[in-house]
C-alpha cells in the first residue's frame, strides 16, 4: 500500500477577508436630516474590512484581500489597517481606479442614509491572479461578501476563491451583504449568491438578505430611500433559511437586531441566542461586528451558541458608537460588556 506523502497544510492566519474597502465618511451632526449635515468624520469601512479589523482587535491573526487606487484616500485605509495589525500584504494597488467611499447620514433610531462612491472602484477588480497570490489555504477560515459578485472580475475571482478554500479545507464564510444599489437588478444578487452557496461553509444575513438571496418575485423588493442601498424583500424567511441550506452550506446565522440571532443547521431544529439591550446611535457596522464576534468563537473551538452570543455583544457594542471599523470592540472590553449584562 502507498503512503500518502502530502504534508499538512500550515496555517498561519486565523482569517482571511475578502472584498470591498474605503473610506467612510460619517455625520458628525448626529440627528440631523441628511440636507442638514454640517460635517464628517473619517473612518475605514468596507464589511470584510471592518470584519478584519474586529477579527484583528479580538486577537485573532487576520490578513485582507482587497484593493486600493493609487489615491490619498487608499493610502488613509491602508495606514488605518496596517496601524490596526491586519495583513494587508496580498492587497494590491490598482493603477487608474479610485479606493471607494461611502457617505453616511446618521438619524437614530432607524434612519441612516447611506451613498455610496464606487464608480471605477479599485476592490472591484480584484482578479484571479490576485487571489491566487492571497494566502487562502495557509488560513483557517476564508471570508467573502455577496457584493464582491455585484461585478466582474471581482465575481469570478470569488467564485475561483471559493473554490480554491473549499479544496485546500478552509473553512468559507458568506456574509450575504446585500446593497441594493450594487446590483442592476435586485434578482442578479439572489442568482449569484446561490451559484457560491456549493462552495459555502457558513453564512451570515439578515432576514432582508436571506429573502434577497433566493428572491423569485420582483415585486417582493421594495427600496424604502433612493439615498440608502438597503431594500426591505418579503418572504417566507423559514423556507428560504431551508431551501439555501440545501444548497450547500451546514450553518447559517441569521442576524436579528436587537433579538440576537438564529443558529440553523442543516437537518436540526433552530436555536435562539439572545441580544443584548443598548440604545442605538449608529446601526452601520453592528453586522460586520456580529461576523468578527462569531468567528473569533469559531476559530477558538467555541460552542456555537456561546459563539453567536459574543458576536451578538460586539455587534451591540458597535451600534452605540459612531463609525464602523474603529468602533470595533477589543476582547477585554466585550467580555467585560458581556458579563455586565448576563455573560456569554
């Protein structure tokens, strides 16, 4: 009998994010209509990025793929994330793209206009050649969001990710990230989504994301904001939660605001972990928050409940803060939150 000489796969980053980076710019005149904005504040954004630095801030080793124009605005985001320990190596610069911006109004409890700038963007073009000089089979775990499919060479370049992780047995998680405003037609995003689910471990979403991504009726989307990206899509959540777990991945994590979140897998009834009670100033990052929280429990070994419930404290850390990726919380800091209100 032969001997199976491969040697083990090293792994030396606990995560690797990839998609959409830029430069957020927030109202400093919290309250007020969007026409009525005085100022800004500049952060980091982008949902992988944010969700690296959350990563980063836990403790865990994280490295990003996305991209950056040639511009001061991307050499803000990289100094930003070389500052905050995330590898951004495997992170090209595109010549002739812009690093991409968003522009955000901040009216609590449940109005935030949100703009995006991503004309001739650089993370757009991330191409498989990008991808195959990331470090994707030395991570444990692979993380996408469904805007990296919105267009390509970013779709293909995913997709081949995806791909890549799933053979080297890396563990891929999909942030379904829905914007609206990214997609030509909102059945575009459910028709790319579900060609990715096969190579998809986990996935993250709200019940809006979850509804988007196996949409059938296009008169179940309504836009409720021409200045927001998000859309409300209705739909049997339930169903959809069980047709997309037949598609390929064994958990999905559906995000639930202020109620926690929902663990479903595959074959087993579902379970609620509960939120934790804050009031709300900026609800933009609270996700990408909530992704770091849970993987960070996932790399360490952790139950899945206890998992979701440290995912549901940074994301609830983060809607009482202004800003997305410097609002993420460090380990000390939501474990102390967490033991305040109950523990994990």
């Amino acid at each position: 009998m032969g001997t199976n000489t491969t040697p083990p796969r090293q792994v030396v980053y606990d995560t690797l994010h990839m998609g959409r980076s830029g430069m957020d710019l927030y109202s400093s005149s919290v309250g007020a209509a969007f026409v009525d904005i005085k100022g800004f504040s500049a952060y980091v954004g982008g949902s992988p990025t944010n969700t690296s630095v959350g990563c980063r801030r836990l403790g865990l080793n994280s490295a990003l793929l996305t991209a950056f124009g040639n511009d001061p605005v991307g050499d803000f985001v990289a100094h930003f994330l070389e500052q905050e320990g995330v590898d951004i190596s495997s992170s090209p610069r595109k010549a002739g793209r812009r690093t991409s911006a968003v522009v955000l109004g901040i009216e609590p409890p449940d109005k935030f206009p949100l703009v995006f700038y991503r004309d001739n963007c650089a993370d757009i073009v991330l191409s498989i050649d990008d991808v195959l000089a990331a470090p994707i089979a030395s991570s444990q775990v692979f993380q996408i969001a469904g805007t990296n499919l919105s267009q390509d060479p970013s779709r293909s370049a995913t997709i081949y990710a995806a791909e890549l992780a799933r053979q080297a047995g890396v563990t891929v998680v999909l942030d379904l990230d829905f914007r609206a405003d990214q997609w030509h037609d909102p059945r575009a995003f459910g028709a790319a989504i579900r060609s990715i689910l096969r190579c998809t471990d986990v996935v993250m979403g709200n019940d809006d994301e979850i509804n988007a991504a196996m949409l059938s009726d296009p008169g179940a989307v309504r836009i409720t904001d021409s200045q927001v990206s998000d859309a409300r899509v209705s739909g049997d959540v339930a169903h959809h939660i069980a047709r997309l777990l037949e598609m390929g991945p064994e958990l999905l994590l559906e995000k639930r605001g202020e109620r926690g979140c929902r663990i479903h897998r595959r074959g087993a009834p579902a379970e609620d972990v509960p939120g934790f009670e804050v009031r709300v100033q900026n609800i933009l990052g609270a996700g990408d928050a909530f992704g770091a929280g849970f993987l960070y429990g996932y790399v360490k070994g952790w139950d899945l409940r206890k998992a979701a419930r440290l995912a549901n404290a940074c994301g609830a850390m983060v809607v009482t803060r202004h800003g997305c990726s410097i609002s993420m919380p460090f380990l000390d800091e939501v474990m102390a939150f967490a033991n305040e209100l109950g523990g994990l």
